[in-house]
C-alpha cells in the first residue's frame, strides 16, 4: 500500500508510524484511557488490512481517530487530535533552511536545472533564488488558504510563481514604450527626456527594458514600431549637418549618399546596443530581461520605411549570432523576437516579402522568430494586432474613455493553471461524474486566481514608479493606488490548462484529433471558455483562458499523478502531459496537418495560445519553411518552428549532443558538460522549451533519454 503524502509526493506504507503516534498519545493520558499494546497493534493491522493501493495521510489518521473512538477512549482520541495538531504546526514552521543550503553549496540540481538562463552558481542570481525559496515558504504556509496550498501540492492546479507572490508584483506586460520615449520618463530619480537620435533612443530603450523587468516577473513585450520616428529624426539631423558643413553646396546625389552612409551606421550601432545590452545586462531576478521584440509593419505607419530597415537590422543580427568567450557566434536567448505576416510580406508578391524571407533564415538559423498571422488574429481581436506579453499571453480588447483600442500599457495580474488529466483520473473515465468534478476544481481555481487579484488590491504606485508613474504601465500619482486598472478588463488574469490530449484519451479512449475525441476536446475548451466569461462578468476583472507554455509544468504534473493513480497508458506512462491543446507528439502527423487543427482550439484560447511545427534540418529546408510561413497566414493565429538540433555555445559545434556514462550532456567536440552553455532540442519527446538537460539519474530517465 502506498501512502500519498500533504506534499504530494509518494511512500511506502508504514504501520510503525501509527504505533509510535497512538504510544506517544497513550502516555499522555491517565492509566484508565489508555488501550493495550495489543490494541495499538490491532488498530494499526485495521488501516493495514485496507483494500486500497494508494492512501491519503489525512485518511489514514482519521482511521485511527475512529477506531479510539469505537472503543471509548475519548480522552486518548482527544489526545491523538492534539498530536497531529502539533505535528501540523510544526510541519507549518519554516522549512527554507534546508534548500537555502543546498543552493549555496550547489547541492540541489533540481534548482540548477529548472531556468537555463540563471546560473545558480553565480551570487547574484543566488540572491533571487533565497528570496524565492522564501517567497514559496511564506506562501505554502501563510499567505495561500490551506486548500488553496493543498490543491497545488497534490497537482490539481499549478499556482504559478509563488516565488515572487510575497511581493505585490505582477506577471507580464506590454511596456508603453511609445508614450515613455516620446514624453519622456524617470528612473532612479533621474528625468529621460525625449531622445534625438535612432542610438539614444535604442539606449533608452533596453534601460526602460531592465528597469521594468526588475520590478516584476515574467516577460516583457516592445512594439519595435516606435523606433522608426527616431530614426527619421537622426537621417534629418545628418541631413542638417552635411548641409550646414558643406554650405549648401553639395549635390542631391552626394547628400544622399553621405547620409545614408551616416543613417546606416547609426542604424547598426542601434540595434547592437539593444542586442548587447538586453544580452550583458542583469536584472534584480539573476537574468537578462525576459523581453519580446513585436516586429510589425503596420499599413498607413508613416514610418514605415524606417521600421522595415530597423527591422531588417534586427533580424540581419540575430541570424549573425552573438559571440561567446570563445570568439564563436551563438545564439541569443534574448530578446525574443515576434515577427507579424500582413498583406505586404506574406510572400505573395507584398512590397516586404524580403523581409519576411530574411526572417526565414533565421528561423532556420536561430529559433526565432515566431510568426503571427495580421490577418487571423484580425478576426479572433476585433480587427487588432498587437503583441503578446512575454509570457506569450494575449490581453483581450479595450477601449479607452474616447473609444480607442488600447493595448500597450497593459499588464497580467497572474495566472494559474489547471491539471486536465488528472480530473479524467479522479473520475475513472465516468462522463457523468467529469463535468461536476471538473467544476468543482474550476472554482478552486478561480480562488486561486482571486488570491492574486486580492494581493494586488491597495497596491500603491510607489511600489515601482516606472510601471505606475512613469509610463510603463500608468502615470498615476505617488501615493495612488493601482485598483482601477485591475478591473473593467484592463489587465487580464488567467487560467491556464495542460494536458486537453491526455484527458481526451482518459475520457473517450481517442487522441482529440480524431471524431469523438475531437468533439470532447472543443467542448471541454469551450466550456474554460465560457467559464472565464461567466468570472469575467460576474467580477468585472479580465479573467481570460490561457494555452500554458509551461514545459516543465507538464513534467510535474504528470510525475505527480503517476505517483497517485499509477501508470496509465498514453497518460502517466510517458512522464510528460501534452501542452494545451497542442497534439501529442507521437502522433503521426505532418506539419501542415497540425497546425490546421489546433487551429479549431487557438480562437477559444484568446487569453493566450501557440502552437509549433516541427521541420527536421532546418537549414537544409528553406523551402518547406516558407511553404510553413505562407500557411500560418492564412490558417493559424501564432505559431513556431522546432527542429531536433544541437548546438555547443563553446566551440560552436553543430551536431548532436550525445550522453555520458555520468547521465550528463556533453559535447562530442570540446568535452563541454555546462548545460547553461548548450542548446540541446528534443523536441521529440514532448518537451516544448529550448533546452533538456540531464533530467535525472534514474534509470527509467536515462532509457527514455537514450531512445530519444
């Protein structure tokens, strides 16, 4: 018999633990209500003799509080009460000691692990990790209602940055850069006024960016459109200069030409101080600025040339690369780059295709970047296109008092995401008892979603001036509180979901892509859907639905609940759950395929969704890849590519990492094993982030590993 314990984690059972536990009750009671040894003895052979294969701790001890009772020993089953009590409250006592020590002797792997883009070892980024070990602490014990730290522990929803939730911080926004570089802003006391020039502008910029990112957690997004302006500003203060140096007397074609040259320079050195800086600077969190960079050339922009040189430079550097200590280039992990496909560069013949050809290139070259379609977001936001936040969620429309669309400036309160697999588990398949339960922890999410909302109400602008008072976000007053952006749908709050394949199968037996299955799946995402609306209405806060990339929640949840409800076919066997909505990837489908049906599920996911396609050789498929490209614009919202490659930030090789006998990654080329410094794919297998290392030394991980 196993033994389900309050953290969610699985032993085996022990009848010992109910013997000492009754002893130690026992000699806490007057001789005439204590019970024999052979009574304890009996009481636990009771709980052992039960006909189950798994145990809830809790339903364990209320066993024994009822068998003391059936026997009359009131005051020892008082006794017994008092005890558990005491071991709850010292269960209840700070716990961060342990795992504080362990990160500083670099002793817990897990934590070295889970970000590849924070190093554990290096002090900074261990301050942000104790204050997170902290931060989960007080929330577990103190912060959460105990159901709410219950629901969490045993997988039933994944409360999502608890690390940061002892702070009144938010999760993602998209900066209002626009209203910040043209009106200027204020940090570290300090006034920015306006810039003059395409560099200052891009100076400021990534200094807007790292100050931002270091008042809150999650992504960032930055409408690179408003650049273009700068840069007119600078070709027209060249023009000025040449002039005025020349007298007046130079020619049309040489005045061209020699500002050009000039605009050029400019140009580069801009974009490079945004690449370099976003990539050298580090937040207060122990990593560079989770930022986005939306990359749109917006019909009827009156800089629109502007916008296409500066986005032609950005992803000109980006295919170059960054290099590493060892002088080979590589590719950055920020910023993220957004590029949209609209009727002047979907490859039809649009005056930009080019550009969206370039972007091709580094897609195969780079990851990056990822595609919207203008023209299928058009019809899912009321005629809008605008950046998802860094998180890669999607805010719903909004209009303000003058009845314009508003989307930059606007942030998520937080989000929290349900296990869709496990309810099918709970249920066993029964359809009549899926939809109650299913409600049933529905609006435990939405607790937990009104426990975020909750503490950020009376939150004062002074908190962090750049997001409240200086334009990131508002320009509220000192002293102001932010309540009245957390209503009326300004910034969203969401519910995010993992694992719509695995559940289809629990409950009809087919993968969603296919009759049944797929009716079940549209109508499990319509009803999240129809949900969060009915939240939305009945609270007046921006409750939106949210397709989760959250790779490695989709291993905790399903490690959890193979340790609960054992090993299930194409459910818990695999170690992983599916994202979203997203197609299993076992499957046997084929890109195009597959991205035309989870098209069906990405207009029900407004609060968020992605989907990929995996091209195999990347580089070698140029053509498949623009295929892909024209695709996405006419069928899907927002989509990426993957590959299965590998690539060693050390040497530069290119080929694939292979697995020690140590269980680590390593580099055939230089011998390098610092996961931080390879980008290994396997996509193959599931997991939907940049990189999987070295994920445990078990031998069922190691098999699973070596197979892929």
């Amino acid at each position: 018999m196993k033994v389900i314990k309050r953290d969610g984690s699985t032993v085996d059972f022990d009848r010992s633990k109910i013997v000492v536990a009754v002893q130690k009750a026992n000699q806490a009671v007057e001789p005439g209500q204590r019970i024999s040894d052979g009574q304890v003895e009996s009481i636990a052979d009771y709980v052992a003799g039960r006909d189950r294969s798994r145990l809830l701790v809790e339903d364990i001890q209320d066993m024994v509080e009822q068998r003391l009772m059936a026997l009359g020993k009131y005051e020892l089953a008082k006794r017994y009460i008092i005890y558990r009590y005491n071991r709850a409250l010292a269960r209840r006592q700070n716990t961060t000691d342990e795992d504080i020590l362990d990160l500083l002797h670099n002793a817990n792997k897990e934590m070295a692990e889970e970000n590849s883009n924070k190093d554990t070892t290096v002090a900074s980024t261990q301050r942000d990790y104790i204050a997170g070990i902290v931060s989960r602490d007080l929330t577990r014990r103190i912060l959460l209602p105990d159901k709410i730290s219950k629901a969490h522990d045993e997988g039933v929803f994944h409360f999502h940055d608890a690390d940061y939730f002892v702070q009144p911080i938010f999760n993602c926004c998209l900066i209002n850069i626009g209203d910040m570089l043209d009106n200027g802003t204020m940090m570290n006391g300090k006034l920015i006024e306006s810039p003059k020039s395409f560099q200052v502008a891009c100076t400021v910029c990534t200094q807007i960016i790292s100050c931002v990112a270091s008042n809150q957690y999650g992504g960032q997004s930055v409408d690179i459109s408003h650049l273009g302006k700068y840069l007119r500003r600078s070709k027209e203060k060249f023009t000025h200069k040449i002039m005025e140096a020349a007298g007046g007397a130079i020619s049309s074609d040489l005045l061209d030409r020699l500002v050009a040259e000039r605009l050029q320079t400019e140009l580069k050195n801009g974009v490079q101080t945004i690449q370099y800086q976003i990539n050298t600077l580090m937040t207060t969190n122990g990593q560079s600025p989770f930022v986005t960079l939306f990359l749109y050339l917006r019909e009827g922009d009156p800089y629109i040339e502007e916008n296409a040189m500066i986005i032609e430079e950005i992803l000109r550097q980006r295919l170059e690369g960054i290099k590493n200590e060892s002088g080979v280039f590589v590719t950055p992990a920020f910023p993220k780059l957004v590029y949209v496909l609209d009727e002047n560069n979907n490859l039809t013949g649009g005056k930009y295709d080019d550009l969206t050809r370039l972007a091709i290139r580094c897609s195969a070259k780079r990851m990056y970047p990822d595609y919207i379609s203008a023209k299928k977001m058009r019809e899912n936001y009321e005629g809008n296109v605008f950046s998802p936040m860094g998180c890669r969620s999607f805010l719903a429309p909004w209009k303000d008092k003058d009845g314009n669309y508003k989307f930059e400036g606007r942030f998520n309160q937080g989000v929290v995401s349900i296990n869709l697999p496990q309810v099918g588990l709970e249920v066993r398949g029964d359809m009549e008892k899926f939809w109650p339960e299913f409600d049933r922890r529905l609006e435990l999410c939405r607790e937990a979603l009104m426990c975020r909302h909750n503490a950020l109400k009376g939150v004062v602008s002074d908190v962090s001036p750049i997001h409240w008072q200086y334009g990131a976000l508002a320009r509220l007053k000192k002293g102001e509180t932010i309540d009245k952006l957390l209503y009326g749908g300004y910034s969203s709050i969401s519910l995010g979901y993992i694992g719509l394949y695995e559940l289809t199968k629990l409950m009809t037996g087919m993968s969603h892509t296919q009759g049944e299955g797929k009716e079940f799946a549209l109508q499990v995402m319509k009803h999240l859907r129809d949900t969060t609306k009915r939240w939305r209405a009945e609270s007046n806060i921006g409750f939106a639905l949210y397709g989760t990339p959250a790779e490695s929640l989709c291993y905790r949840f399903a490690r959890i609940d193979k340790e609960r409800y054992g090993t299930v076919k194409d459910v818990t066997d695999k170690g992983y759950y599916t994202n979203s909505y997203h197609v299993d990837v076992r499957e046997p489908i084929d890109a195009f395929s597959k991205l035309k049906f989870e098209a069906e599920f990405q207009p029900l996911s407004t609060g968020g969704c992605i989907s990929y396609a995996e091209i195999p050789n990347m580089g070698k498929n140029l053509e498949a890849l623009e295929s892909l490209v024209k695709f996405i614009y006419d069928n899907i919202q927002y989509a990426e590519f993957n590959t299965k490659s590998d690539y060693c930030q050390v040497c530069g090789f290119d080929g694939e990492i292979v697995i020690n006998d140590n269980l680590e990654w390593e580099c055939p080329c230089c011998g390098n094993k610092d996961h931080r410094r390879m980008n290994v794919v396997r996509r193959t297998c599931g997991y939907l982030g940049e990189n999987f290392w070295n994920v445990g030394k078990t031998k069922e991980i190691r098999s699973r590993v070596l197979h892929l």
